[in-house]
C-alpha cells in the first residue's frame, strides 16, 4: 500500500508541473524581449560567501546549480532511502521491473544520442542529457488522468524516476568531474565517515546531521567532484529506523521549498533560449537532433523494451492493473527530461578554459524532446485508459 505521504505527493504533481512550465515559459519570455539584458544580468550577478581567507565566489546561476540544487538531491536521496528500506523498492521483485525499465531508458538514449555526435570530441560531452526523467513533470502530466491511473502505474514510474535518478548522480560523479583538489576530497571523506558514524550510532538529531553536510557539500564543491552528490549522501546517511517521524517530517519540510521554490527557480535560470539565436540549422544539428531523438524514441523504447524483457525473463512482472499499453504510454511520459537534462547539460557543456559550447542546441533538443514525450505520452495514456 502506499503511504500518506506518498499520496500527497501524488496529488502535488499537477500544480508542481503547471509552475516548472510557467517558470520555462517566463524565462523564454525574458530572453526573447526587451528584458533579455536584465535576464542575462541577473544570472550573471557574483555571489561570494568569504571567511577569512576561504571564499566562494560564483555568479548567481551557479549558486543555483550547484547549491540549491543540492537541497533537491538532498530530497531525492531521502526518498530513494525511504522507498528502499520500506516503500516501492523494497524487495527484489519489486525492484527488478523498474530497474531494468531505468538501465534501457538510460542505455538506449545516450547510443541514439551517440549516433548521431560520434566522432564530435565537443558534442559526445552531452551524451548523458538525454537519459534522465524530470519526475516532476511526468507525474503531473500523470496526475491530469484523474484516477483512472492504476495506482501501480504511478509507483512504477516513481520508481524508475528514482532509480534513473540514482544513475544521473553516479554518472554526473563519474563523467562530469572536473579536476580534483586531494586536501578537499580527504575533508569531504572526513565529513563523510562522521555521518556513517552518527549513522551507525543512531543519532537522530537531523539537525546535527545537516550540519556537517553543510561541510560536506562545501568541500566536495572545492574538490572538483559536483557539489550536488553531498545532498544524496547526507539524504542516504539520514537513520530511518527508529526515526520514522522524524524522518518523515524532514521529508515533508523538503517538498515545498524543493517543488515549489527551488525546482522553479532552476528551470528559470535555465531555459532561457533565445529564439533570435536559432535556425534551422539549429533544430537539424546533431546535438539538437541526438537529444530530441534519445528522449522521443530511446526512451519510451529502452523504458517498454528492457520492461518486457525483465517480464520475459520472469524477474519482474506488470503491476497490478497496469496493462501493456498503460506501460507504454509510461515509457513516452519518461522522455520528459527537462530539470535532469537540463542539469547535466550545465555540467556537459559549461565553459571552460574561456571557451563555451553553444549551448542552443542543448536546451532546444532538451525542450523539443521533452514537450514531444510530455504530449505524446499523455494522448496514448488518455486513449489506452478510456478503452479500459
């Protein structure tokens, strides 16, 4: 059964989905008006937290990308920890399906995007935009189903955005690592043992815990590695046993500032393209086209493909009420990558050595494929759930 809180959420997506679009709508507006300096202005504007002779200093769209992102895989570690200990993701069987689900829609998509930009040392950076799910996005356009949605429909595809999650973040650790600081990476390993000790002694004071993730993030931020992977860890280290209140008060402090101010805010500081910049050779270029094409297509057919097999193989099985088409219609939904894409995009294409890729054709492919996935997806669902 699902929780409360997992309710809840559920009946939040239609309003966090309707602002994440409104907030994209109001970036583009600015960008392509008169406001267009002020916009670019603003994301520009140097923030520095100085101490002594330590300091950080970013222009304001880093402090947004790097730091208030943080708090939103904060969130999605909390959520990945409570689904596996005692939610969706608690046992193997219910793990396989949107597993394997997560593996093709993360494979299938980064080969279709490789395709199409092998050989371009400066595109194949983005390999990665077109494999993540905006779980925000695809579960609003869910919710406007009304309840005819089978409530295993709705867990299935939270879990696979949960999952797919935790392969942006192994990958954004992995692929999108910049140089390394030793002196950082051992503060950061310090940070990291005292949470796993607070941890394995049941300390449940979260306040104590945030604490010493605020050193964390600041020092995995100096080292090279993403400032964004000290939110999952401290979310994973967070005790849920013998802390269930708790636990799930921080959870559901979180949700508001996180869906409701910060999600925003970063789709605002990020999708504002300006339509004066692009051509038709922007929409046929090959990063455009290579995301475009992995979210429309390699999505929904690594999602449905690798599902079927999991099924085949007899490790996983459809949820209860859920239909092949309903599956199907799921597996479009998935190529909303949006606030994911988005992200890594930042991260694949951010400027380097004074040289900055044109960064168009990210964001078009990411908006195209996730508009296409978003519409597709909600007409085949509202037709598979009328024949039912």
């Amino acid at each position: 059964m699902l929780t409360h809180s997992l309710l809840s959420f559920f009946k939040k997506e239609s309003s966090i989905g309707f602002l994440l679009m409104f907030a994209t709508a109001l970036a583009m507006l600015m960008a392509n008006t008169s406001f267009d300096a002020y916009y670019n202005d603003l994301m520009s504007v140097p923030v520095v937290v100085s101490i002594s002779t330590f300091t950080i200093a970013k222009p304001l769209l880093l402090w947004i990308n790097d730091g208030l992102m943080a708090v939103f895989f904060f969130m999605v570690g909390l959520e990945v920890k409570r689904e596996v200990v005692m939610g969706s993701l608690n046992s193997l069987s219910k793990l396989a399906l949107p597993t394997f689900a997560a593996i093709g829609g993360m494979l299938v998509p980064a080969l279709i995007y490789t395709y199409f930009n092998y050989g371009d040392e400066g595109a194949m950076k983005g390999w990665a935009i077109p494999a993540a799910t905006d779980i925000a996005f695809a579960l609003g356009i869910l919710s406007l189903l009304g309840n005819r949605v089978p409530v295993g429909l709705k867990v299935f595809l939270l879990a696979l955005a949960i999952i797919d999650d935790l392969g942006a973040i192994l990958i954004i650790a992995f692929f999108y690592t910049s140089e390394i600081s030793t002196l950082s990476i051992e503060i950061a390993l310090l940070m990291f043992t005292v949470l796993f000790v607070m941890n394995r002694r049941g300390v449940v004071n979260n306040s104590a815990y945030v604490l010493v993730g605020i050193i964390l993030w600041t020092a995995v931020l100096k080292s090279g590695v993403h400032a964004t992977l000290a939110g999952v860890i401290l979310g994973l280290m967070i005790p849920l046993k013998n802390n269930e209140k708790s636990f799930e008060e921080l959870m559901h402090s979180l949700h508001t500032p996180v869906n409701y101010v910060i999600l925003p805010i970063f789709a605002f500081a990020n999708a504002g393209i300006s339509f004066a910049q692009v051509s038709l050779s922007d929409l046929k270029d090959n990063v455009t086209m290579g995301i475009t094409f992995g979210l429309l297509f390699g999505k929904q057919l690594g999602v449905f493909l690798f599902s079927a097999l999991a099924i085949k193989l007899k490790i996983g099985a459809l949820p209860e009420g859920v239909k092949w088409g309903h599956l199907y219609g799921v597996s479009i939904l998935s190529g909303i990558g949006f606030t994911m894409s988005l992200f890594i995009g930042s991260l694949a294409f951010e400027c380097s050595g004074g040289v900055c890729f044109d960064m168009v054709d990210e964001r078009l492919g990411i908006l195209l494929g996730s508009l296409l996935s978003g519409i597709i997806g909600y007409l085949v669902l509202k037709w598979q759930l009328r024949k039912a």
